[in-house]
C-alpha cells in the first residue's frame, strides 16, 4: 500500500514536513467501508493526495518551511482545501518547500532539504519540491503546489511528473500563504494529465475572497481529454532555447516537437524579443511584493517573536534570526527596489518590462494557439551545486517566469530522460484561460 511506500522511500526522500497519517488511514477506512456497503463515492474520495505546506490547513500546521511559522496553525482552510474537502479526499500531509516559496531547489527549506526519488544526491526542484517528489516517489498520488516564477512546473519537471500553473485568477489564492501576490498560483502535481484535468475541475472558480479571482465558468476539463492534436498551432519561441541549455534537455524536447508535428500539428517558430529581461523583472518584482506581503511577520500578529530589550529590538532579532539568508536577501532586494529615489529606476521599470513581457505572448498567440519550451534548462542537478550562487539559481527560471509576468497558464509533462537518467520536462504555454487546450495537448502527446 501507500503507507508501506512511505515507510519504504520517505525517510530517504523526505517530500513531508508534516504527516498526518492517523488521520488519512481513519478516512481510508471509512471510505473502504462505504464501498464495501456499497454506496456510491465521489471522484476523489479516499484518493491519497498532499498539500504544500504554504496552503493553510485548518488544524494542521501550515510552516511555508520558515523558523517564523514553525508552530503556526491555521483557524481556517484555503478555498482551494473547502473545495477538496467536498471531494472527501485522504490528506496524507504537508510537503516540504523552499522557506515562502522563494527558491528553485527545496534546498532553502529551513528544516531539511527534499531529495529526487529518481536519484536521490540530486534536488527534487522547487519550491514545491516536496509535492512533486511525494508524487514522483510514489508516496502521494497527487498533490497541490504553489507557481510564482515555475514553482509547479520546474519540480514537475525535474521529478518527472505534470504539473500545472492555471491562468492568474483561475484558482483562488484564498488561504494560499502570500510570496509575490500578483504571480502566485496554486495548481496540481499529478502523475498524469487525465488527473491534472479532475483536480482542475475540483480547484478552479471564482472566489468573492480573492479579489484578483476571475469571475468565469469552470469547463470541464475531462472533456479536453482528448487525443487530437490536428491543425493545432504550435510556436516554438527562439529565445528560449536558450545559449548554455543541456543537450539532453533540448534534444529531448526537439523530439517532443517531432511527435507534435506527425500527429499534424502545425509548428512555427516566433520571436519573443523580451524574453531576455524577464528574469531581472521578475526578480525585483517578486521581491518587492515580498517585502510587502512579509512585513506582517513581526513577532506580533503571526508566528514566532524572539524577546529584545524594547519593540524594536524584538522586531529586529524575530525577523533576522527566524528569517532565513535567502527570504533576507529577497526581503532586502525589494524594500531597495521600492524605496524612495530607486523606485523609478528598478521596480518601475520593471513593471514596463513586464508589460513588454505580456505582449510579446499576445502577439505570438495572434498567430499561434500554443508556444512549446523546454520547461527548464537543465535536468535536476546535484544537491549542494547551485545553492552558494544565487543569480545562477535565479537564471534557471527562464523558461517559466515569462508564464508569471503574463499570467498565462503553462503546464509540464514528462518528454523523456538525460543520459544520466534524470527526467526532462516539456512545456506547454497557453492563452489566457486557454488550460483546456492545454490539456488537449499534453493529453495527446503523452
Ligand atoms: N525560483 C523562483 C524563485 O525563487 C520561483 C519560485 C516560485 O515559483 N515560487 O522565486
């Protein structure tokens, strides 16, 4: 069973910070008991599943992998956890992730860090390395993360399993623990795309709580599961097989388009000039809105409080000694890019940057339906060699953060392995509210 994989693999993968064991195995066996009465279930009921520990939880411990939120536990749920609840589902934990989101490893967890059940000296991704690591070792059999510049699709990825971050404003962010507000979304990490397509169905809608919440009908994406690919046009942007990408990576997704190709679709190769600034946008957007959204954990309101001699000084020792160095640096990035005197030069202009960003995705979609991209340069790399440099981690992002900045939906499945045999992701890119497509795609290809 599950529990015995878990027993099996766990303590070497370490996908969980929490586990809640005897509460999944009393509703396993409730739900076995319905079924043996036979009664009807509903889709997911009984399904084991994870959630990443920056979701909140009611009654379950919700530590976004922070010193700061150790013991925090929520009085409520996220929208996103109401409507799993209806499904009745088996929640067999929390996974780990880098501290707040911030990181492409799970090595900035401020616990222990996650390893990749493919091979275990290697990191799983991140930041919802956790959740595709539970799903890629077989320890969950679905789960939920969080993408604010690639964190579903990079460990997706790089675990060798799909993920997907919906349009902005698909899933509710309700309940979701803040990073980069205006590019957080929560999606699934699933085994394959038919699940990808029911837990969509299960998380998406509107939410009067979230105020960027997009106010459409769901579709049912079931109906999107379907193996036809005919007269779909495929861009492939330029710009994003990048210089330094892996050669494993880029013959592997080159193949992918292949496949595309001689099940008829039609594939175009299209410019998107501004690719090259995305990630220095991204990284003084995204900060900056963390240094806003994290100012709320001052030893008062939330979490943990380190004693000092006055208030200030409380505030002071709370924040530097629960914080850790890689939530500092952003926290110190943003409050820079925001102050008085530097705000025109950097986050403004970071903002037309994304601005220039988002239009080259409306001009290439004028022309094609889908962009196809690797979803990250490189397979999993080993655990220690990336950590002591920052803007090497951070340039890893090319391939997702444009999807953010655009608040365009992307998903990655698997589209083979590198010669050391380390999964390598494919990237579909779609139009604004466009996941079904999406789904057609990658349903069709996988
Ligand atoms: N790797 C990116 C970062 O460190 C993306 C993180 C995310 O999507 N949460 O910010």
């Amino acid at each position: 069973s599950l529990f015995a994989r878990m027993d099996e693999v766990e303590g070497k993968v370490k996908a969980y910070l929490t586990q809640t064991r005897e509460t999944a195995l009393a509703k396993a066996k409730a739900v076995d008991e319905k079924i043996a009465r036979g009664e009807e279930i509903s889709f997911l009921e009984g399904i084991p599943g994870a959630i990443k520990d920056n979701i909140c939880t009611k009654g379950t411990k919700t530590t976004c992998a922070s010193k700061m939120l150790e013991n925090f536990v929520p009085p409520y749920d996220a929208t996103v956890m109401e409507k799993l609840q209806a499904q009745n589902p088996t929640i067999l934990g929390k996974t780990n992730m880098d501290e707040f989101a911030m990181g492409g490893s799970t090595e900035n967890s401020a616990f222990y860090p996650t390893h990749n059940p493919w091979n275990i000296d290697c990191v799983p991704g991140g930041s919802s390395g956790g959740s595709a690591a539970a799903v890629g070792a077989g320890t969950a059999i679905w789960a939920l993360g969080s993408d604010t510049g690639g964190s579903i699709r990079q460990p997706a990825s790089f675990c060798g399993v799909v993920g997907m971050k919906p349009t902005y404003g698909r899933v509710s962010r309700y309940g979701l623990v803040a990073f980069a507000s205006s590019l957080d979304q929560i999606g699934p990490v699933t085994r394959d795309v038919t699940d990808c397509a029911h837990l969509m169905n299960i998380i998406s809608g509107y939410d009067k709580r979230d105020s960027t919440s997009i106010n459409a009908e769901v579709p049912d994406y079931t109906k999107s599961l379907v193996k036809d690919v005919k007269g779909l046009k495929i861009g492939l942007p330029k710009e994003y097989f990048v210089e330094g990408m892996d050669e494993d990576v880029e013959k592997a997704v080159r193949a992918a388009i292949k496949q595309f190709e001689d099940l008829g679709a039609e594939v175009v190769e299209v410019s998107m000039p501004h690719t090259k600034y995305a990630v220095s946008a991204y990284y003084l957007i995204a900060p900056a809105e963390a240094s806003s959204n994290l100012a709320r954990y001052d030893g008062v309101s939330y979490g943990a409080r380190v004693e000092g001699t006055d208030i200030v000084d409380m505030y002071k020792k709370t924040r530097s000694e629960k914080f850790g160095e890689e939530v500092q640096r952003r926290i110190m990035l943003g409050t820079y890019a925001l102050s008085a005197g530097y705000y025109d030069a950097y986050y403004l202009q970071a903002l037309k940057v994304r601005t220039l960003v988002k239009q080259d995705f409306d001009k290439a979609f004028e022309k094609v339906d889908v962009l196809i991209t690797p979803t990250a340069p490189t397979p999993a790399y080993k655990i220690g060699d990336m950590i002591s440099d920052p803007m090497k981690m951070y340039l890893q992002d090319i391939c997702t953060i444009p999807v953010n900045l655009a608040g365009v939906p992307g998903i990655s499945l698997p589209c083979g392995f590198s010669n050391s045999g380390m999964p390598i992701g494919l990237q579909i890119i779609g139009k604004p509210l466009g996941e079904e497509t999406l789904i057609r795609a990658a349903y069709t290809f996988e």
